[in-house]
C-alpha cells in the first residue's frame, strides 16, 4: 500500500502538471508526446507524468536571466534552438546600446512558458524548433487574448511556399528570411523603444 502511495507521489496528472507549469492541458499532452516531459498512458487513457521531469523542465526553463522588463527596458524573447546564432543575437543586441532585456530560449514550449510569466514587447522566433514548432506556438500565443497585441518577428530559412503548406502565418506577424537581416531588426526595435518611452510619458 505504501509503495503504492510512492509510485502516486512520483507521478501527476496532466492538469497538475499543467497547472505547476502555467501552460495549457493541450501544451503538456504536446509535451509528454515530443519527449519534453517524462510520461506514459495508464489503461484508461490517462496521462501520468513523472514530477521529476516537470521540475527539471521548470528549473531548466528559469536559468540566466529572467525575462521581466525594469524600468523602461524594452522586454523581447528570441526563440532559436541553433546555439551559434544565440549568441550571434546575443552579441548582436548588446552591440546596439537600446534598453532592451534580452530572453533567449530554444523551444516554443520555453517561449510559452516566459510569456505566461511576463509578456514580452516583442516575439522573435524562428520556425523549425525541436519539441514545439514556431507554427503551433504562435498560433496557441494569438488565442490567448492577453497577448494579442505582442509584436512577433518571424525570422526563418524556410520558403514562402513551405510556410504556406504548414497552414500559414497570422497576418499580423512579421516575416524576414535568413541569415538574419540584423539591419532590419535593429530599425523594428528601434521603433518599439520610442513606443515604449512614448507610452510611458503619456
């Protein structure tokens, strides 16, 4: 009986695990079946989820630097899972001196977690992402009625025509091909901050 109350202990539902995370239940069901959390279906088709692997994922999720806007600083998350180019928009960013707080993660899961914590100013993303793409990501992002004003970049390798067969881009989301257009970023942010500063006068 005791080991049974362990093995309980050890694992949780998919609305507990939703709920310990701030996603929805149809992201963790996403999650468990892309391998980003650890877990299996009981006979009945339940979901049990080993709490261990949702802790790891939290904590993981959290390191560096919080995604949480001081001040006037503009807030912006970048999602790219190809580490040279993390720290190309790394370095890129701080060589430009805007009051920007930078967020860079590597799936549309860690993006959907930092933006049910702090909504950022500005979504940088690109398309093809282990775990969940760019695609699924934004879309669960626009139904959220609380984030529907969050400006998203688009900066991806794939085609017009590749975009179009996996359904598309909201109208509303900007679209830049690779390697990166730097130059053209540097103007969008640019303009986001005297947003910023100009939201904060009035």
């Amino acid at each position: 009986m005791a080991d049974a109350k362990e093995g309980e202990k050890e694992y949780c539902s998919t609305s507990e695990a939703a709920q310990r995370l701030g996603l929805s239940l149809g992201t963790v069901q996403q999650m468990v079946e892309s391998g980003s959390l650890e877990g299996w279906k009981t006979a009945g088709g339940h979901r049990r989820i080993r709490r261990s692997s949702v802790e790891a994922f939290l904590a993981r999720s959290q390191t560096g630097t919080p995604a949480q806007r001081h001040g006037d600083e503009l807030l912006v998350i970048i999602a790219e899972d190809d580490e040279i180019l993390q720290q190309l928009y790394q370095h890129t960013f701080e060589s430009w001196g805007f009051p920007v707080r930078l967020k860079i993660v590597a799936s549309g899961f860690d993006v959907l977690l930092e933006v049910g914590r702090y909504p950022p100013d500005l979504l940088i993303s690109d398309l093809k992402m282990p775990g969940m793409d760019g695609f699924e990501m934004i879309r669960r992002i626009r139904e959220n009625t609380h984030m529907s004003d969050m400006d998203i970049v688009v900066v991806s390798g794939l085609s017009p025509e590749d975009i179009t067969r996996e359904g598309g881009l909201p109208a509303d989301v900007t679209l830049f091909g690779k390697p990166v257009p730097f130059r053209e970023l540097k103007g969008y942010v640019q303009a986001l901050v005297a947003r910023l500063k100009r939201r904060q006068r009035g």
